[in-house]
C-alpha cells in the first residue's frame, strides 16, 4: 500500500527553520505554521517542500502587512478614514510621548495632593476656545450624540424629533437612524428629504418630545428645491415651547460632525464649514463634534454647550464607559493649545503646525517644485511618469463639493499592469497608497510629505525593478 500523503507534511520544527525572518512574534508564527499544516492534512495532494515554505512565507508577510503601521498617503484625501484621518501635530506627538512614558495627573489635584477632575484644564480650553460656558470629551463623535440621546430619552419623553433630509449614511456603513435608536430614543420624523419648515418641527413638538436634533448634512449636499429652517430659527422655537418642558426647557441639539475651528476659506478655496461657536451663538444648547478630521487632533468627540447640560451629562453612568485615557487627553490638549496660543492676536491667522490645516494652505508651485525634483530623479528609469492635474478632497464626510488644486506624479508602467504595481507600491516596507486613474498609477502630492519624497522615489525604483 503507498504511504499515506499526509506522511509528506514536514514538521512545524523544520518550517520553522527553513522559512524567512520575520518580524512577528514567534509563538504567531507557530500558530500561523499549524493552522497552514491541519489544513493540509484534509488536502488531495500535499505540496512540495519548496512549494510549502513559498506559501507560508506569504501568508506571514500578508499577516504583518496587517500590523498597524506607517504608511504614505498618496490618494489625495486629507483626512482618510482608512488611514487615520487627522496626522497629529509636533506639539501633540511631543506631549503624547511625555505622558505616555510614565505617570501623570490625570486624576490628580497637584496643590492638595487628593484626587482631582479628569481633563479640567482640557475642558476649560475647549469651552474657552469655542465660546462655550462648558465642555467635555468622549472616545469619538457618534459615542458623543449617542450619550446626549440617552440622557435626555431616559425619562417617559423619549422623542427626538428630526428632519429626514438629515438621516444620513456616516462612515462604515453607520446610519444616523440606526444610531439614534441604539440609544434607545423614538425617532420623530418630520418634512421630507428635501423639504422641512419651521412649521413641521413646531407641529411635531409634544408630551413625548425629548430634544429637537439637528444633524449637518456634512459628507453630501442638496441643490434646487430645498428648504430647511436654521439652527437660529430653531432655537427661537425651542424658546418659546420652553415653559411646556419645566425648569429645563427643550433641548436643542446640533451634531456637527467634523466641527472646524477656523474659516476654511482663510486656507484655501473650500466651501464654508459650520464652526460650533456659530451653532452656540445661534442658540444650541449642546453641539458635539470630532476631535480629528478638520480639528486636526486624535479621535475624540467633543460636546460643547450650557454648563447644566454639561454636568448633567458627566454624571450620566454611561459617561464612564465612553471617557478617553491620558494618551488622548495628552493629544488633545496640545492640539486645543495651539489653537488658542493662534489667537492671543487679534485677527491671527489660523495656527501653523497642525498637519491639516498645513496640508490645505501648501501652494500649488511648491507641489508642482516637489513634482519636478522628483521628476529628475526617475528621469533615468525606463519608465513613463509626468505631472498631472490634481484634485484633492478633505475626506472625513467633509466639504464634498470642494476640491483643492494639487499635482499629481502620473505612472504608465510598461511591463506591467497598474493594478501590479498599485499592489507593489502598497508592499513596499513603507507602503504607499496610489490610485488608479486613466489606466495609470497617480500620487497626489498634497497629502505626501515632503520629508517622504525620498521612500516615494526609492519605492518606485523597487517596484519597477530600475535601481
């Protein structure tokens, strides 16, 4: 009787030896090598030696591939969700790796050596810095409204009224509907898609209503005949059912999403971004929004508004679960300062130094210099690449009919296709994410930093084989 071909698998102690450095921890490896080898085991035909450790050695590189790691942005979208979003500042890296090292006064109160506020100072920047009477932090945006609406639906008014031209789709899949039921309010819905009056809010108010919710349509845009009242208008409303509510009121709640904190439009050619101190002003009693995209700091969700409100939201039991840790607050913290050390002059322009806002003011010749010196030097390689028109998004769900003019390195390769070397470039060990664009490969220049010229050059130069 021939020998079983389960007899040809080779131990887990010779793979081990005959496979390449890695970088993974080995008991990673193991498991990697015995969940290959069970399956084999239920295999028609087992692969030669050779075969076997070419195949492992793949499945190891794919898997440290999925390491959370730098890479280079070259898609042209600022604030990538899949990448990141916002790249931190100098100033927060600084203070992330101060904190981080060691300990801390996250909870304590230095002049009477007892237990002291999480985040005070922060939340004081950030109410100082929005024109806010009151401030506080959660892990993102989404936790933040999910945490307002359970607050104010744990009692019999559980309604929150809002229009349907604001049940938006977010990122990954996420929709506003389905957020706000997961806190466990009754949706109110009122006016169409395109069309809500004043009228419709008004007539919607009742004994069940909880707050009135007003959600900006921040990642689309509508044209034509559309119709919806202003936060202004609503807290005019909100004002005057007060007296049917109590001591408290109603509610009027405004989520932002993004939440920029200087006029886009001092930057660069960008549609007009709703910034919270115009929704307080206007009369919000609360507004939440994120701490990266435009912000430019790490992710959080920042919730601004009436110091009563505030507290009561602190002392929520859920707040707990959906507070943020030191290296967060460290961030954060460096992130707000900066902002408010931009306006210790009156009329200061926007701070320097926070790579968003950095990344929308770079001037067209200095991408279009970047692109030429990068040019001289592929200018050897066989290989086709010219500077093209670029047209740079913010991302996020951000500005989605603004476009900032950029460069764009153009790649037609000649011995292969673009998805070949698309793949090549994201295998490079510091992987680089192009598009494809008129069956080529494009680098947008805008979201490169110029101190990662050097690896873009040195990477096309693998890929393509021409050193």
């Amino acid at each position: 009787m021939p020998p079983a071909p389960q007899r040809a698998i080779p131990s887990v102690d010779r793979l081990l030896h005959a496979i390449a450095p890695s970088d993974l921890p080995r008991p990673f490896v193991v498991q990697a090598l015995r969940h290959h080898l069970a399956a084999l085991r239920s295999a028609p035909a087992i692969p030669d030696f050779e075969t076997l450790v070419a195949d492992l050695n793949q499945i190891l590189a794919a898997t440290a591939r999925q390491r959370l790691q730098p890479v280079i942005n070259g898609t042209g979208i600022l604030a990538h969700t899949n990448l990141g979003r916002a790249p931190l500042s100098t100033a927060a890296l600084a203070a992330l790796s101060s904190v981080a090292g060691g300990y801390s006064n996250l909870e304590l109160d230095l002049d009477s050596g007892e237990r002291g506020p999480r985040a005070a100072y922060l939340e004081q920047s950030i109410a100082l810095a929005t024109g806010a009477p009151a401030a506080t932090v959660v892990n993102n945006c989404a936790a933040a409204l999910i945490l307002i609406l359970r607050h104010f639906t744990a009692g019999p008014r559980q309604e929150v009224i809002i229009s349907r031209g604001e049940l938006i789709q977010i990122g990954g899949g996420f929709r506003i509907p389905e957020i706000l039921e997961s806190s466990g309010a009754r949706l109110r819905e009122i006016g169409t898609t395109n069309q809500t009056t004043l009228d419709d809010y008004a007539q919607a108010i009742g004994p069940h209503t909880a707050l009135i919710l007003r959600v900006h349509r921040s990642n689309f845009f509508m044209e034509g005949f559309v119709q919806s009242p202003s936060i202004a208008d609503l807290a005019r409303l909100a004002q005057e059912r007060a007296p049917e509510f109590g001591p408290a009121g109603l509610p009027l709640v405004e989520d932002l999403g993004s939440g920029a904190w200087v006029d886009l439009a001092r930057l660069a050619p960008l549609d007009h971004e709703p910034q919270p101190h115009e929704s307080l002003q206007a009369g919000a009693d609360l507004v939440c929004f994120s701490g990266d995209k435009l912000l430019g700091g790490p992710q959080a969700g920042l919730i601004v508004g009436q110091t009563e409100r505030i507290r009561a939201l602190k002392k929520d039991p859920f707040f707990r679960a959906l507070r943020c840790d030191k290296l967060v607050f460290a961030a954060l913290q460096a992130t707000v300062e900066s902002y408010l050390h931009a306006r210790s002059t009156r009329d200061a322009p926007p701070p320097e130094g926070i790579p968003m806002l950095d990344l929308m003011r770079i001037p067209l010749e200095t991408l279009h210099g970047r692109g030429e010196a990068i040019l001289t030097r592929l200018g050897t390689l066989a290989i086709q690449v010219t500077l093209g028109e670029g047209r740079s998004q913010i991302g996020g769900g951000v500005c989605p009919r603004s476009h900032l003019p950029s460069v764009n390195l153009v790649i037609r390769p000649h011995t292969q296709s673009v998805e070949a070397l698309s793949r090549q470039l994201r295998h490079h060990p510091t992987p680089i994410l192009a598009f494809i664009a008129n069956d080529t490969v494009q680098i947008d220049l805008r979201t490169v930093f110029p101190h990662q010229d050097d690896l873009l050059v040195q990477a096309l130069q693998r890929a393509l084989s021409l050193t």
